[in-house]
C-alpha cells in the first residue's frame, strides 16, 4: 500500500477512532478500487471513514490510531508499507511505525446487513438540538442519554426527569419516524467528524446507522425505556403557574453569575433566593460568610405580589445555558420553575432551606 493525502482529514479520522474505542484504538488503513479507508470495530460498533487520497499502490494495514494521530505532520502525508513497518514521510519529517497484525475483530465487526437510513436530515439542525439539550455536568443520579425524535419535528429530551430539558423545532418536510436513545457524546463526536452537510440516519434492532457519504457509523442504542420528558414538561402546565415572566437570558445568567462569584468555590448545592415583582427579578445569595445581591429588569411580567423562590446556582447556570434566546419566559410553580425558549424548555427544581 501507498497513498498521499492531506494530513488532517488523516489525524481527524484516528481521533474518531479513539473516541468511539478508546480501549482497542486500532485502525485499519485500506487502499483498493480508487478508494482510501479507515475502519475500527468491535463490542457490536462499527466504524468506516472515506478519505480522499492519491493512491499509488492498493494493500491494508492495521495501525495504532493513537501513533498516527500524535505525529506532527504538515499539510501532506505519504504513507507506504514495508514488510512490518508503515512508512510516513511529510515534508522534512519521516519515519516509520509497527503494524498490528490482529486484524479479525474489525473483519468481524463489519455490518453483515446494511441497515437502511430513510431520514436525511441537515446535520447542523441536528447539532444545534443536541446542544441545546444535553446537560454540561454529569451528576451520579442522572441517566445518561438523550432521545432523538423525527417526524414533523425534530425533538430531543433527555431521558430522565431529574434534569429535564427539551428542544423541539419544526421541520420543513415530514420524515420516516425516527426514535432513539443515544449517548450525547457518542452522537456530537461523531456529528463533528462528518464533513458533509447532510446526513442519514436509519435504525434497526436497537442499532443506529448514522451515514453521509463520507462516514458510515454503526453502534448499539441505549435500550433502557426513557421517561416521556415531553409529555411530562406539558402536564407540568396544565394547572396555571403563580407568574409568569419574560426577561433577557444573558443578562440574567450574568447576574446570577455575579452573586454567586461572593461563594466561589463553595459546591455545587450554593442556592440563591430570587424575588419576582412586576417589574424585576431580584437576587440575593448569603451566608455567615457574606452576602450579595442584585436586579435584573424583566421585558413583561404578570407577577400581581412578590414571589420567592430559592434554586441552586451551578444547576441553574449550566441548564439556562442550554437555552438559545435573547429572551426566555420562566413559569412559577412552588416546586419548579419552567424556563422556556421559542424552540426548548428546561425544569428548575425549587431548593429547600
């Protein structure tokens, strides 16, 4: 085998193959039939990368994707085998790294049937629901995963209602039905390795085939039944909340911010107090250790009396964070607070004393 191409679609793909096997990291490098490959497989995923190269001589070569990924190459590579050796050359710098021989697992982690992917969706769409979504901090009693709906809309919500958060927005076409749980991560490190615009998705006995024409990823679904997050962000609205208000998000996440920069470093259970009026939405945080405090303006407000509430401040950072709105209505009830944009909606639990 010899081959030359650009070097960071080449590091780019190794990365992928890190991410989705960190244990194995082995990858195998294919030139044949005008066509320049890179696969890794095993524990029921499968993974195959297209890359465009200028292909000299067709072989195989099974590599550690971790040697290839560290190199410090230029814009270009030339890689070619020799005996047990995998030859780089870039510019000034060349070498050379040991081939792997133990090819069977990836040979064997190849699809035997390919699962068809009826959904073809902008990928960027996707992107945009994941992130507004999944929750930045993995806390020890959340479930990790997130549920991916397709029909007339795109909905994605997590799958438990301990840190429920929802994004839901039209599309402009109905899809194939599409239901799945997947790991966040998994989902968002391959969406970003993918170039293309458009992917496909497609899913079959608990396995999800994400596709483009460069990528091709095969891997297990999260089989555990989710809580019905959507279903249940409605039936929180069906009694009528104490106020509702509208208030710029970025101003009040730098708000509370600010009051809470008196505790810095204090965990992660900090609460503040918040006091809703009319006209403001006001912020308070003390302890024996000092205090703070300060208004935000709100854009309308329903509120007849003052209402207090306390909530936790890294919790309620991390999930207003996930909403994508200049402003964001937020629902009062005595034991939650619904925070809602035009396209997502998060639950703040209301913190005791």
């Amino acid at each position: 085998m010899r081959v030359s191409l650009k070097s960071k679609p080449l590091k780019n793909a190794m990365a992928a193959v890190q991410e989705m096997f960190p244990e194995q990291q082995q990858a195998l490098l294919t030139a044949v039939d005008g066509k320049f490959t890179a696969e890794a497989g095993g524990g029921g995923s499968y993974l195959k990368l297209t890359l465009a190269a200028e292909i000299m001589d067709d072989g195989e070569v099974l590599v550690d994707s971790n040697h290839l990924r560290s190199l410090d190459l230029n814009e270009f590579v030339e890689l070619e085998l020799e005996d047990t050796s995998l030859k780089f050359k870039s510019e000034k710098l060349k070498g050379k790294i040991a081939t792997l021989t133990k090819v069977d697992a990836i040979y064997d982690a190849r699809p035997l049937q390919t699962i068809e992917t009826p959904v073809r969706i902008n990928k960027d769409i996707v992107k945009r629901a994941v992130d507004g979504t999944n929750f930045p901090v993995a806390l020890a009693q959340t479930q990790e995963g997130l549920r991916v709906k397709i029909d007339t809309h795109l909905t994605v919500t997590t799958t438990d209602q301990f840190k429920a958060s929802l994004h839901k927005e039209a599309l402009p076409f109905e899809m194939t039905s599409f239901d799945v749980v997947m790991k966040p991560t998994l989902l968002l490190s391959a969406l970003n390795k993918i170039p293309e615009q458009e992917i496909w998705l497609g899913e079959r006995r608990g396995t999800l085939h994400l596709e483009s024409p460069t990528f091709s990823m095969y891997h297990p679904t999260i089989q555990a039944e989710p809580s019905d997050v959507e279903g249940w962000l409605d039936s929180l609205k069906e009694s009528d909340p104490i106020c509702t208000v509208e208030v710029p998000l970025k101003e009040l996440l730098g708000t509370i911010k600010s009051v809470s920069s008196i505790l810095s470093g204090s965990g992660f259970d900090t609460k503040f107090q918040c006091q809703v009026t009319d006209k403001e939405i006001r912020l308070l945080l003390a302890d024996q250790h000092g205090s703070a405090s300060s208004t935000v303006a709100l854009t309308s407000s329903n509120a007849s009396d003052t209402h207090d509430v306390s909530l936790v401040c890294k919790y309620t950072i991390d999930m207003l964070s996930l909403l994508k709105a200049a402003d964001i209505k937020l629902h009062f009830w005595p034991d939650h607070v619904v925070a809602e944009s035009p396209t997502g909606a998060v639950v703040l639990p209301t913190a005791s004393d």
